[in-house]
C-alpha cells in the first residue's frame, strides 16, 4: 500500500492507528492494525479517530470479494459510517461473485461535503448452469439435506450517503424473477431508507449506534399452477444498529502463537429491526455479523439472521447463516 509523502509524514506524526506508541514506522495502516494496543480504551479510541483523519484521501482498495447465503457485503448501502479498519479506506471497490450473481461494489469515504458515498450493483443469475455444474450444485445440495435454491434473474441497484456524523440515506430497486418449472414470480420492490446516529462519530470510543427507519412499495406477480395473481402494496422497517470496533482484542497465547501478525479481529455489528407490509406478515429480525483479517489482505466477514415471524395461525421461526471472503489485490494511490 503506497501513502503520499505528505500523508506518509501525518501518519508518522500523529497517533498511529489501532497501535500506541509503535515502534516502527510504517506506510500500511491495515498493517499497523495487527499491532498491539496499550492504554485505555479511550486513548485507542481517540487513536483511531485521529489515524483515520490523517490518513484521509490516500488509501484505496481494489478487491474481489466471494460469498454465500447472508449478503454481509451490502452493508455497504448502511446510512452511517463504518467503525473498525475497514474505514481507512477513503476508496473501497469491489468485484463480488455470490451463488445468485455478481455485483459491483463502491464506497467512497470522507468526499467534499459527505462523509460516505455508495453504490451496489447486482445482476442475478445461476453461475453454476452457466458453467455446466448446476447438476453438481443440485445433488450437493440434497446429499446435505439441503433445499435446492431456486434460480432466479434479475437486477438490483441501492445509492447511500451519509450527509454528516449524524444523518444517511438511502435507495434501493430490486428486481427479482424465479422460475420452477412452469411456475414463476417476479418481485420488484423500490426502498428509501435513512439513518440517525444520536451520538455522531462518538468520538474516543470503539462503539455506536444508529437508528434506522425505511418505507418501500412492492409489486409481486406470480404463476403457480397456472393460476396468476398479482399483489402491490407498502411496507415499512425499522430498528437500531449496534457496532464495536474489535481492533483492540487479542487472542490468550496470540503472541506465543504469532498469531497477531497474521489474524485480526476488525469489528462487530448487530442489528434489530421489525418490518411489516401489506403483502407479507410482520416479522423481527436480529442480525449479526463479525469481520476479521487475516494475513492483512484477506478480509473475513461472517453473518447469522434469526427471523421471528408471529403469523396469524402458527409462529414460526427462519434461520439464515452467511460467509463472505474479500481478497485485497491492490492499494494505491492515484
């Protein structure tokens, strides 16, 4: 990772982040991240606040990103910035490659009068027929018990920005198509979500919250045995967001290991949110997801959702796990 000179000499100057007192200097600021913090919380805290200030406008990451299941990735839209190492980066695009599709990631941290611009864009399809192994994916699937997905096409794309330390927004256009056999559905739904963070950058500390709220329209059209129906209706969401930077953990026995050179752990997210509509039943999501380092360039992002569903007649429960590996080929400077 290369920093300008001037950059270079803030970095060095100034309280270097996720590490007191180093040592050495260095130019990667993902390395100085596997170092060890000492003092307290609060120091490390004002630490990383003032690093990432420094080193504004000089980092950039361009990464393929691989995942299943739970999209942790599309945290990306989140209308608040990010705690833990990942908001060093001033530019963060990515190259996503998940069962349903692809997509194309961009974030850009600290620009002129925001705090953090996004973009995501997603085109759904069945990779594994495109390369000849949907059979192979199908019987994996049943030999672990597991439901065959449906394949599905379409495209989505979501906008974010966040305004100051305090408010975010965001849009959101999915268009989703499946088919089984002469069965089909074709789901569209249109979302604007936003975001309030009582506590700004809650500067000094490792951890914040915000609060999120979201209106969307939905239009769903389906075929099931012939029968065709159609249902268009309003739905809402809402719930906080809870996130620590985990930077500062260390492992028992991760020195005698050598272990702090090659695995960090980065931050930890949870979110509550209820949402109910005019065309599916109300529902309480928790959700949760941790990110880690390993080897500085590999990113690790592991994600579990629990949904409750009340339902009119019977209560029932869905349960959604997800991984996510992102590969940091280059950082630059332009």
């Amino acid at each position: 990772m290369v920093l300008g000179p001037a950059a270079a000499g803030r970095a060095q100057d100034s309280a270097v982040p996720y590490q007191a007192a180093p040592s050495t200097a260095t130019s990667n600021p993902v390395q100085r991240a596997f170092g060890t913090v000492t003092g307290t919380a609060k120091e490390a805290g004002e630490q990383v606040v003032s690093g990432a200030k420094a080193l504004s406008h000089s980092l950039r990451r361009l990464a393929i990103e691989v995942g299943s299941g739970v999209d942790t990735g599309k945290e990306i839209l989140d209308p608040f910035v990010p705690k833990g190492i990942d908001r060093l980066f001033t530019w963060d695009l990515r190259l996503v490659l998940r069962n349903e599709g692809i997509a194309l990631r961009g974030e850009y941290l600290n620009p002129p009068y925001f705090r953090k611009l996004s973009l995501d864009y997603r085109n759904r399809f069945d990779p594994y027929n495109k390369v000849g192994i949907g059979v192979t994916r199908d019987d994996t699937y049943k030999d672990l018990g597991l439901s065959v997905p449906r394949p599905s096409k379409g495209w989505g794309i979501g906008f974010a920005g966040v305004k100051n330390d305090y408010w975010g927004m965001g849009v959101d256009f999915d268009k989703i198509l499946d088919r089984a056999g002469a069965d089909r559905t074709l789901d569209r739904i249109i979302a604007l979500s936003g975001g309030y963070t009582p506590l700004g950058q809650n500067e000094g500390r490792r951890w914040n919250y915000t609060w999120t709220a979201g209106v969307n329209h939905e239009d769903l059209d389906t075929t099931t045995k012939g029968v065709e129906d159609s249902q268009h209706g309003y739905g809402f969401d809402l719930g906080p967001v809870f996130q620590h930077g985990l930077d500062h953990v260390t492992f028992p026995g991760a020195s005698v290991l050598r272990l702090e050179d090659r695995f960090k752990l980065d931050r930890f997210k949870l979110r509550l949110i209820y949402s109910d509509s005019q065309i599916h039943p109300a529902a309480w999501t928790l959700g949760g997801d941790v990110t880690a380092y390993a080897y500085k360039r590999v990113r690790l992002s592991f994600g579990a959702q629990e949904s409750f569903l009340p339902g009119p007649d019977k209560a029932r429960f869905e349960t959604k796990f997800g991984i996510s590996i992102l590969i940091n080929f280059l950082d630059f400077k332009f």
